[in-house]
C-alpha cells in the first residue's frame, strides 16, 4: 500500500485586463507629475515676479527662462499692472488654469482609452504530491 502525501499547495489569482489598468494609472500618473511641474515653474515665477524678485540672481534666471517656454502662447493676452518693479502678471494665471484643464483632459482621454474595468478572477491551484522513493509529481487545475 503506498502512501502519497501533499508537500504543497500553492493557489494563486490573475485578473483580466489588469496589465491594462496598471498601464493606465501608470500613464494618468505621468500626465499629473508632468503639468504638476509646470503648474509649480509657473507658480514660482508669479509668486518672483510678485515679490520683485532680482532677475539676475540665478535661481529667478532658471525659473523665468524655463517658464518663458511654457508661457510662450500667452504673451500678451492680457495687460500686466506693475508697480515698483513688483508684476502681476495675469497671462501667466490665465496659462496655470488652461494647463490644468489640459492635464485634466489628457487624463480622461487616456483613462477612458485604456482602462477596463475589473473581469473575473481566475484562480489556479498547484499540487505537488510526494510519494515515497519516487519522483514528485506536479498537477494544475484552473
């Protein structure tokens, strides 16, 4: 009479489509970190310029010229008041506001795109079985 006994049982889960909705987090995840950090290059210029900040110095001088990219289409949108050498320059609020409504777009075109929702979990079991003086067997079910 042989006896055979289970080493192990191993049951693991797999979801589908869930490579899909990884991707587009990851990517919606992206879009965010990428205008979040022109959103804050914008913000810091406004808050320089408010503040009468020295252009010269060589922070103001990066924070304008990688800003000057970013506000390129708004230059002279709108009137800038200024008064002793303290900016408020609207066009640069008014670029903040469209940026995050095309971040906010991006992101729904790619969610809406790509992500699919939650299907069926499919689970699969492994055994192995040990019996004495031979070789283990491996046997699957889904």
């Amino acid at each position: 009479m042989s006896q055979k006994r289970i080493s192990e049982v191993k049951t693991t889960q797999r979801e589908s489509g869930q490579e899909q909705r990884l991707f587009s987090f990851k990517a919606t995840q992206w879009i965010w970190l990428g205008f979040g950090i022109i959103e804050v290059l914008i913000g810091l210029r406004v808050v320089l310029k408010l503040i009468a900040a020295n252009p010269a110095s060589p922070f103001a001088a990066f924070i304008y010229n990688v800003s000057d990219v970013f506000l390129f289409p708004f230059a002279g949108l709108v009137g800038t008041p200024a008064s002793g050498g303290m900016v408020l320059e609207f066009s640069s609020i008014i670029a903040m506001l469209v940026y995050a409504l095309l971040a906010w777009g991006l992101e729904r075109i790619v969610w809406v795109s790509f992500y699919r929702p939650r299907g069926e979990l499919v689970g699969v079991t492994q055994t192995t079985i040990s019996e004495p003086d031979t070789v283990t067997k491996t046997t699957t079910r889904e």
